[in-house]
C-alpha cells in the first residue's frame, strides 16, 4: 500500500496539470481549432480523474465471470484472501463500475459537441475569411465602431 | 511439456518486442521516407506475427485464439495497404527516394 | 516475461512519439502515428491476454481498424487536400507539390 | 503459466507511467506551431488513453475512446482543418500570461484538494463503496447480464443514456443546419466513371472491399455481445459509421452518398432516438413505468422461457429484450449522426476551397 500511497500524488497531479494545461490551450492559442482540441484535452482530463476514481487495486473489468471459473481463480490467485474477502463480490475484485458509465457517454457526447463547434468554425472561416482569434477580435471591434459611428 | 510450450511462446513474443523495437530505431535513424516506411511496416508485420504465434502457443485453443488470429488477420490486411498507400502519396506529392550514398544530404530530405 | 514485453513495446512507442515531433515530411508523420497504433494493438493483445481477460481482444481488433482508416484519411488529407473525394484522383495529379 | 502485472501494484505502476506519457504528449500539444500536428498528436493521444483506460480496467470507455477519440474526432477535426491555414500564430506575450496565471491557479488550487482524494486503488474509497458496490452486487439479480457496465448504462440508468442520444441528435442537427448536409452543386468531383475505375489505387479499394463487410459484422457483434463483453450500442454505431468513412475516404464521398442517400441517414438518426423511447412506451403500455423492461413480456409468456444465464433462477428475457432494443436504437442514432457529421464535412471543403481562392 505505501507504493500506491506514494503514486497518489503524482497521478492526480498528471491529471490536474493535463486539465490546467487543456484550459491554457483554450484560452490563449490564437487559431480556433486548436482552441477546441485544448477544450478536448480539458474534458479528457475530467474522464482521467473519474477513471482515477474508479480503479480499486488488484480488480478487473467490471464484467462479471461466474464465481468459480477457471478465469476468477486466476484472478483471485494474485491477491490474499483476506483482502478479497473484504473488498471483492463473489470471490472477484472488481473496479468501480460507475464512473466508467459516466465518461463512456461523456466522450460520445464530446465527439458531437466537437463536431458543432468546427461546424461553427468552418462557417467563420467562411464569413470572415480567418480563424485567427486575434483577427476575429479586431474585426468584431472595428464593426462595432462602424455601428456607433453611424449611431452618431 | 507444457511448461516448454509457455516458455517458447514468451520466446516468440521477446523476439516480436525486440523486432519492433528494432524497427523503431530504424524509423528514428534511416535518411527518407522510404526507407523509414519500409522499416515500419516490415517489423510491424513481422512482429504481430510472432507475437500472434507465441500468445497462441500460450493460450491454447480457447476462444481468445480465434480472436488472435482475427487481430493477426486485420494488420496482415490493413499494415502493407497503409504502408503502400503512404508510400504512393509520398512519391506522387514530389518526394524522391535518396539514391547512392545516403550519408550525404539531399534536398528531399527537408 | 510478459512485463519486459510490454516495457519493450512502450520504448518502440516513445521513440515512435519522437519520430511524429521531429517529422520532417507530413508522411513520417503519417507512418509514426499508423506505426505507433500497430504496437498498441500489440499491447492491447499482449496485456489482455496475460491479465487473463481474452474481452479486451475485441478492442484490439477495433483499434487495427480504427488505425487503417485515420492512416487513410490522414494520407488523403496531406495529399489531396480533400476527405470527400476517390483516390483514383491520387494518381491522376502528379503536378501539385506537397507543401 | 507466466503472468503480467502479477502483483496488483505493479498495475499502478504500469498506469503511472502511461498517464506521464499522456502528459507529455499534452506538452507536445501545447508547443506544436501546426494545426496539423495537433491533430495528429491528438490522434495518438486518444490512443494512448485508450491504453491507460484498459489498465485502469475500463475496457468498455477504451472501446469508446478508441473508435470515437481517435476515429471519428480526428476525421472530423481534419475535415476543419481542410478549410482553415495550417499555421497557428504565435500569442503575443501581453495576452498569454494572464490565463498562464488563471490556469496554474486552477492547477494549485487542484492540488491544494490533493490530501482530501481517496487513495490511488483504494477498495475502501467513498467512491468504490457505496453506489457501485451495490450495482455490482446487484446486477446478476436484478439484470442477469455479466457486463455491469451494460446493464447501468442501458438498463439502471437507461432515461440518462436516452437523454444523451437525444444530445447526440440534436448536435448533429446543429451540424447539418450550420453546414447543410449534402454536397453542394459545384463539386469538383467529376462524374467520369470510367476514370474512377481505371485509375483507382488497386490495393486500397481491394482492401476496403474486403474490409467494409467485416467491419459492419463486426459492428453487429459488438451491439449484441454488448451485455456480455466490452462493447454496445455507441461502439457499435461508431465502428459502423467507420465503416462508412472507409468506403467514402476510398471510393469518393459521392458514391457513399449514391449507396446511402442523405435523407436515409437523416431519418435514421431520428428513428434510432424514437426506437429507444418508443421501447419505453412500450413498457408503459404493458402495465411498467417509463424503459422497465421486465414489463416488456408478460409473465405468462416469460415463465415458459428457459431460465437465462447468470440469473440465480430469475428470469431475465424481458430485460435481455429491452437492452438489446435500446442499444440498436443508440446504434442506429449514433451510427447516422457521425455519418451525417462526415456527410457534411467532406462535402463541404471543395465550396471553401472556392472561396479561399476568390
């Protein structure tokens, strides 16, 4: 138990610094696409720190076997009784099966969220001739000041 | 008997790892496309087939091994059609292979 | 054994990933991606196999298809330009240079 | 016979590593000056997770991962990239540190939460104790499929999964109405079929025709063995619009769409999200509530069928039905929202490629 205390740390600090680094891409690279991918990354890392959740040490795929196949006395081989008897469901240690539900719907969701924001970059593109942010900044300025002007 | 059986099979499959490490450093190392194309997809093949062969010698007949045997299937299929595919963009987009000695740079390579 | 299998293959990946950075042309690229999906495959073979669980060959077999078709897709996008149209195009325009 | 990962630590060990391999590729990611590479190292991210996810025991999100993150997203993102420049600017320093800061204030204020997370593997954590305990337990008895993963996705929480088919739906209906759906009149595509024929690359079309029929077998497989292994409805959908890509990336967009008109995938995504609500009327009309799939077969009729697999002598053919309905629903609605999704993007690039050049 002291290796996985000691490797604690370490991952949920990989997984933050994934999300932190997602978010940086999103917020300040100046072409759109690559926005999206950082905005990817970011909710990647969010299904990384779910999965992170879920993993119980020494279990398997949350696939039920029957209790006494050749595969579950494999699997139970490797660990001591006494732990088994504890944490396990009829002689097998499973992994957390809940949050696996939750980020397989997420990346599909994800998928199709993507495709509606390149959708809406694609069409940019075409209105604006730029996906660079910087440019679609000034254009959006100098219409406003266009629209006041002819307010005035 | 079994026991050997197992201990060949990991044979086989220290041999495919060692393959496709081999191919990784000739992909790292070799001067072009070409030839870089041609180490991946030689070892690529070539180790999934031994690899394919030792965990078959591991497990036996099962149901897994048909599985295996699909999985060996689909590289064998797909691996030399991207390979070629790769390879005939190269050379259409304007890529020469280097010819003679490849030590000296050419300007393909850039 | 097994373990020093599965070290070996992530080597071949690393220096695959190295490979993808360093390109120089789109198509070194192109073939580390395909390359480094094979040895996934691989591993996904490998590590099933040996955790005792044969369900996660399944996901091998859909990576070597998923990994064929985004070869494809990535070669026609350096190459022509274009997802939408055949490759019998490919070999009829020889002329434009990749950029 | 030898064993990897024989002791359960070295899994985390083995898990660690693969997620510093995940990071760095995020580093890659956040230095690459081409929007290319970015996808392309997107593309080996997504596979990379699909690794971890298998070690992190979660073989049906890796099958999801594997045929959605680095299939249909990578097509999609290249089907944008086609029509913008390759080149991403660089940031000028004045509007890069700001969020710089905001970020590594959201990373420190992350880690400063670091003491309060359960341990990495803990059996006794918050989280593996109580909720997903108790599906554990609980399934073979109250569902009867081996796949837990399945059976909360389709069965425990099949009004959740039915809402995210719906959102499946609907983006792709916001993708059609941003892009439209089919090709446009001035494709530049020519219809001379005899030039198509004559000068296709032999070896790939040889290779798709034989793997486009496998691929759709394979896809039937995955939707039914769903309950039993990795795998189900969205996987199975995905990996059929893969195959669908395959035909339109090798043979030309116009001639999937020949075989498979716009209007026949349009009407199918909206049938596949009726499909699975419709299989919870059906439930209601029975007597049950909203997708309760024991009330799919009277129990007259069920009491007459042998007694299903894993069940503890329960019988389970009313909930094995409405599974496997609700996923061929999912099937039919994702497998023709990402064909539509490819529909679009591929038909498009040619019109901004006109564009680009006016």
């Amino acid at each position: 138990m002291t290796l996985a205390l000691a490797l604690t740390p370490y991952v949920y600090g990989l997984g933050f610094f994934m999300m932190a680094a997602g978010l940086l891409i999103a917020l300040t690279s100046r072409h759109l696409i690559k926005r999206l991918i950082g905005l990817g990354v970011f909710q990647t890392s969010a299904g990384v720190f779910y999965i992170l959740l879920s993993k119980v040490s020494g279990g398997t795929a949350a696939i039920r076997l029957e209790a006494d196949s050749p595969a579950a006395r494999s699997l139970a081989s490797r660990l001591d009784a006494a732990y088994i008897a504890t944490h396990g469901v009829d002689g097998v240690v499973y992994s957390n099966p809940l949050p696996h539900v939750l980020i397989l719907t997420a990346i599909v969701v994800g998928a199709a969220t993507l495709a509606v924001g390149l959708s809406i970059i694609v069409r940019i593109r075409e209105t604006y001739g730029t996906v660079d942010f910087e440019e679609l900044a000034a254009l959006e300025a100098k219409a406003l000041r266009d629209g006041r002007e002819d307010e005035a | 008997m079994l026991e050997a059986i197992a201990w060949i099979g990991s044979a086989f499959i220290i041999a495919a790892v060692g393959l496709s490490i081999a191919g990784a450093v000739g992909v790292l190392r070799f001067p072009d496309v070409y030839t870089r194309i041609h180490a991946a997809s030689i070892t690529d093949t070539g180790a999934a087939s031994l690899m394919t062969l030792g965990m078959l010698l591991m497990a036996g007949l099962s149901p897994a091994a048909i599985k295996l045997c699909i999985v060996w299937l689909f590289i064998m299929l797909t691996s030399p059609a991207a390979a070629h595919a790769l390879a005939g963009a190269a050379f259409g987009s304007g890529h020469r292979p280097i010819l003679g000695d490849p030590r000296r740079p050419s300007e393909d390579e850039t | 054994m097994l373990a020093a299998g599965v070290a070996g293959l992530l080597i071949a990946m690393g220096l695959m990933v190295v490979r993808l950075l360093r390109g120089p042309t789109a198509y070194d690229r192109v073939l580390a991606v395909n390359s480094f999906g094979t040895k996934t495959v691989l591993m996904i073979a490998l590590m099933g196999f040996a955790v005792g669980r044969p369900d996660f060959l399944d996901v091998a077999i859909v990576y070597a298809l998923i990994n064929f078709i985004s070869t494809i897709a990535l070669m026609k996008v350096f190459r022509l330009r274009s997802l939408g149209e055949p490759l019998a195009r490919l070999s009829m325009s020889r002329e434009t240079p990749d950029a | 016979m030898t064993r990897l990962l024989a002791a359960p630590e070295a899994e985390l060990v083995f898990a660690a590593l693969l997620l510093t391999l995940l990071a760095g590729l995020v580093l890659a990611l956040l230095a690459a000056r081409s929007v290319l590479t970015c996808i392309l190292l997107m593309s080996v991210f997504s596979l990379t997770m699909a690794l971890w996810l298998m070690v992190m025991d979660a073989p049906d999100v890796a099958f999801t991962e594997a045929s959605v993150g680095a299939g249909v997203s990578t097509m999609i993102l290249l089907g944008a990239a086609l029509s913008s420049t390759d080149v991403i600017p660089s940031v000028r320093p004045g509007r890069f540190w700001f969020p710089a800061v905001a970020c590594l204030a959201a990373f420190i204020g992350m880690a400063l939460a670091l003491s309060d997370l359960p341990v990495f593997g803990d059996p006794g954590s918050p989280p593996s104790s109580y909720v997903g305990r108790l599906y554990l337990e609980h399934t073979p008895h109250d569902i009867g499929a081996p796949n837990v993963v399945t059976a909360v996705l389709a069965s425990y929480r099949g009004f959740d999964t039915l809402g995210e088919t719906s959102v499946i739906l609907a983006a792709g209906v916001g993708v059609l109405l941003l892009l439209g759906g089919s090709l446009n009149s001035r494709d530049p595509v020519s219809e001379d079929v005899s030039l198509r024929i004559s000068a296709g690359s032999p070896v790939l079309s040889v290779a798709a025709r034989l793997l486009i029929p496998i691929i759709c077998l394979y896809a039937f497989y995955v939707l039914a063995h769903g309950e039993f292994g990795a795998g189900g409805g969205f996987q199975a959908g995905v990996i059929l619009a893969a195959a669908l890509i395959l035909h339109a990336l090798v043979f030309g967009v116009r001639e999937t769409m020949r075989a498979l008109p716009v209007g026949v995938v349009r009407s199918c995504a909206a049938l596949g999200v009726l499909g699975y609500a419709s299989i919870g009327f059906i439930a209601i009309l029975h007597g049950g509530r909203f997708l309760d799939y024991d009330a799919l077969l009277s129990p007259v009729f069920e009491a007459g069928l042998p007694s299903s697999h894993l069940a503890g002598g329960h019988h389970h053919w009313g909930q094995r039905l409405g599974i496997l309905g609700i996923e061929t629903g999912v099937m039919l609605a994702v497998a023709s929202t990402m064909t539509a999704i490819f529909y679009a993007f591929a038909g498009r690039v040619s019109r901004s490629d006109e564009a680009g050049a006016a």
